[in-house]
C-alpha cells in the first residue's frame, strides 16, 4: 500500500509498531511496503473462481485460455457470449464455468456494481459478496484487502496463518485465538497482514523468528 491509494499508512506502521513487539521486528526486517491497486474488479473475481482448489500454475493456463476466448478482452459482455460448454473447453470445472457466467450476468445487468459496492461498509460488502454463488467469505475479504480497507484480518487464509505461526511460535491457529491476538492491530490489520504476507514471499518463514524475551 503507497501513501498515495492508503493515506494512513505511515501512521499505522507507527501504531502497529507500539502495540505488537513481534510485529514491529518484522517490519524493520521487511522494510516499507508497497500495495497495487486494483486496477479490473470483474477480471478479480473471474480469477478467483477459476483459482479455487488449483495450483497458481494451472489456474495461470486456465485464466490465458480463457483470455483467448475473449480476444483478450476478459469483459462481463464477452464472456456472457460464451456458452458454459466453451467455457469447459478453458478445463475448468462446470460449476466454476456457471459461476463465472452467473457472475458475469450479474455485472452486465448491473445487478452487481462495483462503483456502488465500494460505497458499502466491509461487513455490507462481505454479505452481497458471499450471496453470490462461487464466492466465499475468504475471497469476498481479500477484495477488500485489494480494495485498501484498512482493517481486513484474513485469518482463513492459509499463507497469512502459516506467516503467523511462523511470528508468533505457535501451532493455535483457530479463529477465535488469531483474532484476539490480533485484537491489537485494528484499525490497521491489512498493513499487519500485508507484512505477514512479505515474510511468506520472502522466505523469511524459512528463519527462525526472535523470542518476545529476547525483543
């Protein structure tokens, strides 16, 4: 996230830092941070659907495959001119092929407008996310990850719980348990997140994370 698309930035690195000794290590080992936009929230979603349950790789060459049939143009009007049959011909699964084309009815009608869901606060955005089918809880929060809400806790993730035990030296991972370690980081959980998420891309993982004594 730049301080351009998140305002608040330096403030919340400086907050997260007095609150979490452990979180402060990580990010003076990390260092700033940087966060894309996101620039096509259909084209984010479709992705998603087709991403569920597959290797990034394969899900890579169904996505491309896909593109092809659109021209290049991965557009609501493009694919609502596909039948589900040519969609399969991408290998995705029939139900992925019907929830991309539901999703894609949905925006071309209208009936899903991502102007106007951004207007919605997270728990409003999360609950006509979730009522779409194909979409799940996890991927309805990592839209507003990529969105720039500044206090989104993906603790259903599996790259953020694996960067937290890693942390924080611990095997409880339930729900409950994350969140109110994680109490401390609001409002700013997704810069939290978001260095969670470097110490897994980084391989930091891979190292043995300090003590809290020892901080």
């Amino acid at each position: 996230m730049t301080e351009q698309n998140f305002p608040l930035y330096e403030e919340a690195v400086s907050v997260l830092k007095r609150r979490d000794k452990k979180l402060a290590w990580l990010i003076e080992r990390v260092g700033p941070l940087s966060h894309t936009d996101l620039k096509d929230d259909f084209r984010f979603f479709i992705e998603q659907v087709i991403g569920q349950m597959l290797s990034i790789q394969a899900a890579d060459v169904m996505t491309g495959r896909l593109s092809d049939l659109c021209r290049g143009e991965m557009t609501a009007g493009a694919i609502c001119s596909l039948s589900v049959y040519e969609l399969k011909k991408t290998g995705i699964s029939l139900r992925k092929a019907e929830c991309i084309r539901e999703i894609a009815f949905m925006v071309e009608t209208g009936s899903l407008d991502f102007g106007k869901l951004k207007e919605l606060s997270d728990a409003e955005i999360i609950k006509s996310l979730t009522a779409i089918k194909g979409i799940g809880n996890w991927t309805a929060k990592m839209y507003l990850y990529k969105i720039n809400r500044p206090d989104v806790l993906p603790y259903e993730d599996a790259t953020f719980l694996a960067a937290y035990k890693w942390l924080y030296r611990t095997r409880n991972v339930k729900p409950e348990a994350v969140k109110r370690r994680c109490r401390k980081w609001s409002p700013y959980s997704s810069v939290a997140a978001m260095y969670l998420y470097a110490a897994f891309d980084r391989k930091l993982i891979a190292t043995e994370s300090p003590k809290l004594k020892d901080l």
